[in-house]
C-alpha cells in the first residue's frame, strides 16, 4: 500500500538552530502535502498545505519564516523550523492524499522535536 | 483550527465489548473520516463516510453520520486489546482540496 515516510524520527536540538525535517511519499506522487503540529494527548493541528512548485498555504496563527515549507519535487516536501525555541517542540507529522479518486490521506510516522 | 469535539476524551472497556465514540463538527461537509494512531506513531485511515451517506461499515466498524446534527459515531464491536489507540475524526468541507481538520480524539484502552 502507500507509503509516507518522515526523516528524521526525532531530532534534539539546540535553542537557536534550525531543523529540517522531510515527508516523502514512496509510491506514489503527490502534488499536494500537508503538516500538522500535535502536542502531547492532543489532536493534530493542521499548520500548513504544502503545493509542489509553489508556495505553501498556511493555517492562521502559523508563521511563515518560522516554518519554511518547500515542496521540490512530486514526492517530497520539506517543513523547516528556523530558529528553534523550546515551545516548537512538538510532534510534526505530514500527510498526502494518494490521488485525485479519493479523500483519504496516508500519513508519516510523524518526527518528535525537542529543542532544548 | 479544530473541527470539534469527540465525546467522550478517554474510554476504557473489557475485551469483547463494544466501543462507542463520537464526533461532532461545526461546519458543512463533503465527506468524514475516522483515523487511529497508536502513541507517538502517524495516523492511519479506518473509514470514510460520504455526506450523503447515513451509515457504513468495515469489518468490525460501524461508522454513522447525521449531517442535520453535525455529527459521527465510530462504533468497534468486539474489541481487543489491539484496538488501544487514540481516535480521530476528521472532515474535509467541500472545495477545500482535501485538507482535513480533526476533531480532539478519543483515547480508547482495552484491557485485555
């Protein structure tokens, strides 16, 4: 079946520094991917649509130069959290709709940030 | 932004009994899905409903919609110990390009 895959599982950083973080659908393409946000026995927060070859839509309240988001190509997208404080650490998980024919998403594993 | 609520937040059952969760949403709807994670995983998709539809199952699931209400039930008969996750429903309203928003989930705990 359809694959996302999320690199890394989970970072530590310092305060300060910048992670990148990438969602790669394995088997098939995807033009559209989402990111979410979710805290501890929390729900997931959608933060951004990420669109292949152009600029990324995002959710109000989310900051655009805090999460850069670059979707390159038709199977990877790319959210990077610049400048890192502790209240970014959180649970960020992708998402991509297999295709056109259905609603239903496939999602990553998900990548724990801790900044420190 | 959240979608809604899911009542109730936690349920802890036996083995063998049925689980009932439910979901409410404030906006109009093309369809509503249901997604477990397993903690500190990514999400996997259980079921769709459409808006038009009123009722479907999968296997050991019975999903329902009531749209006039603006609501879902996920109902997991014979439950096992496997089935300990958290709940999510999500919806996508129409002309939004798939995008989901979930509602607060529901822990579920079966003790085996």
């Amino acid at each position: 079946g359809a694959v996302v895959s999320q690199h890394p599982s989970r970072v530590i950083c310092k305060s300060g520094t910048s992670v990148k973080i990438e969602c790669r659908s394995l088997d098939f393409q995807a033009t559209t991917m989402f990111w979410y946000r979710q805290f501890p026995k929390q729900s997931l927060m959608l933060m951004a649509t990420s669109n292949e070859g152009s600029k990324a839509t995002y959710e109000q309240g989310v900051e655009k130069d805090k999460f850069l988001i670059n979707h390159a190509s038709l199977t990877l997208s790319t959210l990077t959290v610049t400048s890192a404080h502790p209240e970014d650490s959180s649970f960020y998980i992708c998402s991509a709709p297999l295709g056109t024919a259905t609603y239903e998403q496939y999602f990553g594993p998900g990548t724990r940030l801790t900044v420190t | 932004s959240q979608q809604g609520e899911e009542d109730p937040q936690a349920l802890s059952i036996q083995e063998g009994e049925n689980a009932t969760m439910n979901c409410s949403y404030k906006t109009s709807i093309n369809n509503l899905q249901w997604y477990r994670q397993n903690s500190g995983r990514g999400l996997v998709h259980l079921i769709l409903i459409r808006s038009n539809e009123r009722e479907k199952h999968s296997g050991r699931l019975r999903v329902t919609l009531d749209t006039s209400k603006k609501s879902s039930s996920l109902l997991i008969t014979a439950s096992r110990a496997a089935d300990t996750a958290s709940y999510f429903c999500a919806t996508v309203a129409p002309g939004s390009s798939y995008k989901l928003i979930f509602g607060s989930g529901t822990r579920l705990l079966v003790r085996p």
